[in-house]
C-alpha cells in the first residue's frame, strides 16, 4: 500500500529489538527493515551477517526506512545482543526438544507490550533464511514464538516473519490502538428527509405504472424502503438522489420524437 507522509515526524517510542542471527542475504535484511519502520519499530540487531555491514542491497531493499538501517547495531555474538534485554523470545516453525513455553504471535506481543511498559528490554530472535535458529540459541530464550501456519508448508522468509510480529506487536501497543487516520463518514440524513425520498419515488414509480399490480404493491414499498434504509444516505446523497428520480420523471413526461407512432395515427392524404 501507498501512503508514506514524509511530512510526519518520526516517533521512537519503546519496541521490541528484531535480532536476525547470521541473516545471508542483504535484501531480506532491508525488507526487514522496512517492515518494522512500517509498524514503528526501529531496534535492529545482526549477529554476523554473512556479507558484512553496511550492505548495499539491504539499503536498496529497505525502501528509504532509514532511521532503521542508521541504527543497525552488529554482534559477534548472540549473548552480545541480547545482553540488556530482560525477555527475549525465539521465532521458529519447528518443534524443539525442550521445555519452553510455546506462544502465538498476539500472546507474545502483549507480554512484550507490558513488558516494555515497565521500562525493561524486549527482544524478537529470527534465525537463517535456510535453516532458522539453532537449538542452542532458541535455549536462550524465555520462550518460543511460532505462527499458526500451515504444517506442510511452514516455513517463512525472515522479512514476512518480523512483518507479521511486528504487525502484532503494532496491534498490541498503544500506538496501535487507533488507525492513522478516520472514514470522516459525514453523518446520516435525518428520517424526514429519508421519508421525503421515499415518498418522492413511490409517487414517480405510480406515475410511470411500475406497481403492475395494486395489492402487491405494499410489500413492493416496503421491500424499496428496506433498501434505501440500509444504505445510510446523507443528506447530500439524499439530494442526489432525488434530483436522479426528478431528471427521470421530466424524460418521463418529454415526448420522445423516436417513439414509434401506432399504425393509423398519420392524417390521411388527399
């Protein structure tokens, strides 16, 4: 989706930090990057990228989330980035043999959420593009994060993991609880008007012989009345309308010069 509004400052609000261990390809780490600008988080942490930091084709990938990539930290190790981090999860697809807490996407972020309203540390751990995390790291970690996916396709590409966690965890705070911006929807007509309109319809439907059948033609009403009703009309859409049906009628009344005249109407020549 389109929409990036430059002129809107930037809020660097408290998140979770994304911690990508041994990420190998630069464009998944800038598409990573852009999904956590797109839901306002910009912690980002490498554990020894396979091509080195800075990476040009993340900065390409990244789609200008810039104060993302300027605050890309690098780690020799994993106990190094997660060292002031108080809880820290583990994304993975697969089963491991151990006794860790499992959770799903919208559990993990509130905890995160209360977490880091507390004023502590928060971290999101996401492994290789080709096999995930190892069994030592996700051991680090307080619990594990896995995603209701389809078990005979489950693996994700880091990028749409950390975009559907960050998602969540947008969900989750309090930036999140309102869209950024409202429908403006303006408010319904009044029922005068919307009686006026009925009215005004039904009397052009009479006039043109639409109710074909007299004892039918209450249930025909109320069925017209029903629709309109549902449509929650304004009053400028009511004025709208009813100039619609007063553009009908008049075309109604205009004698059409097209119209076939029945046989015999011409005068007869002398």
């Amino acid at each position: 989706m389109a929409g990036t509004d430059s002129s809107l400052p930037l809020v660097l609000a408290p998140t979770p930090a994304i911690i990508l261990c041994e990420p190998q390809l630069g464009e998944n780490i800038g598409a990573a990057a852009r999904a956590m600008a797109n839901f306002g988080l910009w912690d980002l942490r490498l554990v020894r990228p396979r091509d080195g930091w800075p990476n040009e084709k993340a900065i390409a990938a990244a789609s200008r989330a810039d104060h993302v990539l300027e605050r890309v930290r690098v780690f020799e190790t994993l106990e190094e980035a997660v060292a002031d981090l108080a809880l820290v999860y583990a994304t993975t697809a697969r089963s491991r043999d151990m006794q860790k807490e499992v959770l799903g996407p919208e559990e993990a972020s509130a905890a995160m959420a209360a977490h880091i309203a507390g004023g502590k540390g928060a971290g999101l751990l996401f492994g290789r593009e080709r096999w995930g995390l190892l069994n030592d790291e996700v051991a680090m970690a307080d619990a594990i994060v896995t995603l209701p996916v389809e078990p005979a396709f489950a693996s994700l590409n880091i990028a749409q993991a950390v975009l559907l966690m960050a998602y969540e965890w947008r969900r989750q705070s309090e930036a999140g609880r309102a869209l950024p911006f409202g429908g403006g929807l303006d408010e319904a007509a009044p029922r005068q008007e919307l009686v006026g309109l009925f009215e005004h319809l039904e009397g052009v439907l009479d006039q043109t012989g639409f109710f074909t059948t007299p004892d039918k033609r209450p249930s025909m009403v109320n069925n017209l009345r029903t629709a309109l009703t549902r449509g929650r009309f304004t009053s400028q859409e009511v004025r709208t309308l009813r100039g619609v049906i007063s553009s009908i009628d008049r075309r109604h009344e205009r004698p059409n010069p097209n119209r076939m005249k029945p046989a015999g109407s011409e005068p007869a020549k002398e």
